[in-house]
C-alpha cells in the first residue's frame, strides 16, 4: 500500500535542495510525441546516436561467456588500469602509474567519489556558471556551498585565473571545470589550464578537471590536466567518445596520496564497477576500435559544422564556435524571452527537441538553449527546416 506522505519518514533535508533536469521531462514528453508516431528531431540527448563499436560489444559478450561475472579489485580491473595509463603516454606523452588509475561507474559516480573527497560541511566548491548540472548538486548534498562563477563568450566560457582571483574566498576547497565544456563545447586554454592548476595550488586547494569530452575535440587537442600538479584530479569516461553511455564503465586520475581515501570511499559507494564493462573498456584501446571511433568524431565534426553555421543563418546568436564534445550554446532572444517556454513551444509545436539553458545555470540561462549534435545530419536538416518555419511564422 503507498504510504501517507504526511505521516511518512523524513526524506533528507538537503535532497530539497537538490534538482532534477528540466531536460528529463522534455524527454518524456518528446518521447511521447514518438510514441503517437510523430517525427521527433531530438537534440536534447547528451549521448552518441551511434551504439557501442562491435570489437567492445565482443569483448563484454566474451567475458560474460567465458564465467567472467566475479566483482573485479575495487580500484579496477589491473590490466584496464595499466591501458588507461598506457594510453596518457601514447596520447598526451605523461607519465601515469597505473596505481593512480581508479575505474568508476561512469564518470558521474568518479566526480561524486571526488566530491566526497573535497567537500566537508561548509566547504565552498568553485563552479563556472554555465556547466553540467550535477556537480552542484552533489556539492550540495555534501553539505558544501556552491560558488557559481559566471562566465561568458569571452573566455570561451571558461573559468580564468582572472575571474578566481576576483571571486576568491577562505571558505573555497576546491576548483572544479570542464574542458571541453557541457554546455557551451568549449575547451579551456592550455596556458590558461597552468595558469589555474597553479592558482590551485597557491592557494593550497583541490583542482578537479573533467575530461569526458577529451576525445571529442575537432581541431588541435588540448593538454591533459593530469600531472600539472599534486592535488589535481582528473575525471574521464567510456561514455561520450568511447560510446558506451549505458556500460558504467569511467575513471579518476588520482595524485598517489589521496589513492587509500579513495579506495575507502569506493568500497563503501559501490564496490567495483561493472565488470563486463570493464572487459568490454579493455578493447576500446583497440586499433580497429579506434578506427571506428575516429572516423565517429568525423562524423560529429561535419554535424558541428553544418549545425553552427545554420544556427547562425537562423538568428542565434554564438559569438564562439564550440571546439568539442556535441553541444551548441545558443543565445535565443532573437525568438524568445524565456529559453524554457521556447524550448516547451518548440517541442509542442514543431516537434524539435532541446534542452533549455536553466538546466546548466542562472546568469546566461533564460537566453540561451543547448542543442546537441547527436543525431544524424539529415535529421539536424530536419530541426533546422522547422525552426526556420517557426520563425516565420513570430
Ligand atoms: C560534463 C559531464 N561530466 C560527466 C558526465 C557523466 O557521464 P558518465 O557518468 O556517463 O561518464 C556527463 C554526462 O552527460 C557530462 O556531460
């Protein structure tokens, strides 16, 4: 029987303060719309179109076949943990012990286990405003505070050594950012990535740099944040580039000494990660893997390409041409005054989907909306048609 909600037990006071994502219901309601046989454009979704590359769906299959169904060490599968480390000296030329390498449930369970390391009550958590949602949540449930950096086209929307020191404060533990960024495709600077880790470290604080999207940059590759100094950590995953969202399967660089910390907290939060997924991680290192993903990011690159210049022909407003990962940050007030009705009138009317700028932010977000380029070209033709219509018609 359900329970009394009013007579029922207390729910954490701090998951009040916690949100959802606009983006959740939209794509319900999207999904409805398909459900009734509708042609949804979808351009909310913050994962590839493409499913998870053959070579790594074999090797899951190979281990399930072959008993492999034990949990795995805490810290990870050793021989996907020497690949990972194996892979900072081929790709980036840094050297990484194996040892540093903690594989996680995707990188969202990485940045909860980082956070958990960071944050104590009270303890302020830099953020740049906008950027992924669930880092203040997080921080918050934690009982830490959140101090929300807006940033801009300017910067690439990207935090600076400039605008840390103008916000500084003695409550702040630890720095945390995106590169390339969700929402706004951005990457920050290497120099400007130094410049911050040794800000980071000046000031004697936590730098957490999430590098989800590393793999999917289009033109020349930034530096790793790994190694700059000894209390950065760095934050990367299967998910995005590897496309293999649903396999759980991320991972932390950690600084050697905060490794038995973090072995602690992952014993108690979730034991090991997936371990088919690990089976299936070990063959995305792969040479034929890697030709199938490269050939991907191609392929999201032509989409970036197309989609950036019809958005602008369109009246949206950029002002920065996103460098990676497959977001669009558009500034929509040539359409509308608040970037959520637009994106609830859109969805209704036309039948195009995007996420509203209120799921990343305050500063920019009743202006802006993100659209993401994980659907094919002849389908972001499709949106770009509709939303033509849809100006017409104001
Ligand atoms: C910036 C960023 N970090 C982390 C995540 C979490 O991804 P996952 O847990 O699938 O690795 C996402 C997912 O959208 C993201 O955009």
């Amino acid at each position: 029987m359900a329970k009394d909600k009013v007579c029922g037990p207390k729910v954490s006071g701090r998951l009040q303060d916690a949100n959802s994502f606009h983006v959740m219901s939209l794509m319900a309601e999207a999904k409805q719309l398909d459900a009734l046989g509708h042609q949804v454009i979808h351009m909310e979704m913050g994962e590839p179109d493409f499913s998870t590359p053959q070579p790594i769906i074999e090797a899951g299959i190979e281990s399930l076949r072959s008993g492999i169904t034990h949990y795995t060490p805490t810290l990870g599968l050793p021989a996907l943990r020497e690949a990972i480390a194996n892979f900072y000296q081929k790709e980036y030329r840094v050297t990484v012990d194996p040892e540093q390498i903690v594989i996680t449930p995707g990188s969202a369970t990485a940045l909860q286990l980082v956070l958990n390391l960071m944050v104590s009550d009270g303890d302020a958590v830099v953020i740049p405003d906008p950027a992924y949602p669930s880092t203040h949540n997080l921080v918050r449930l934690l009982g830490g505070k959140v101090l929300q950096i807006a940033v801009n086209e300017d910067s690439s929307w990207q935090l600076t050594e400039e605008l840390l020191e103008e916000h500084w404060n003695d409550a702040i533990n630890a720095v945390l950012l995106a590169s390339p960024s969700n929402p706004t495709g951005t990457i920050l600077e290497d120099v400007q990535l130094q410049k911050i880790a040794d800000f980071c470290e000046a000031k004697g604080v936590f730098l957490l740099v999430d590098e989800i999207y590393h793999g999917l940059v289009y033109g020349q590759a930034p530096k790793t944040a790994v190694s700059l100094n000894d209390n950065t950590f760095v934050i990367n995953s299967f998910s995005k580039f590897y496309g293999m969202t649903g396999w759980r399967v991320g991972w932390i660089v950690s600084p050697k000494a905060y490794l038995e910390d973090l072995n602690k907290l992952a014993q108690h939060t979730f034991l090991a990660a997936p371990t088919p997924g690990q089976y299936g991680a070990l063959a995305a290192f792969n040479s034929d893997t890697q030709k199938i993903l490269l050939s991907r990011r191609d392929e999201f690159k032509a989409r970036r390409d197309y989609l950036y210049e019809a958005l602008a022909d369109l009246g949206f407003k950029m002002h920065v041409k996103p460098q990676g990962a497959f977001y669009i940050y558009a500034d929509c007030s040539e359409f509308c005054e608040d970037s959520y009705k637009f994106v609830c009138n859109t969805l209704r009317e036309k039948h195009v989907a995007f996420t509203p700028g209120v799921d990343f932010g305050v500063t920019s977000a009743k202006q802006h909306v993100r659209f993401a380029y994980t659907t094919n070209l002849e389908n972001l033709k499709i949106g770009v048609q509709r939303l033509a219509e849809l100006k017409s018609k104001a």
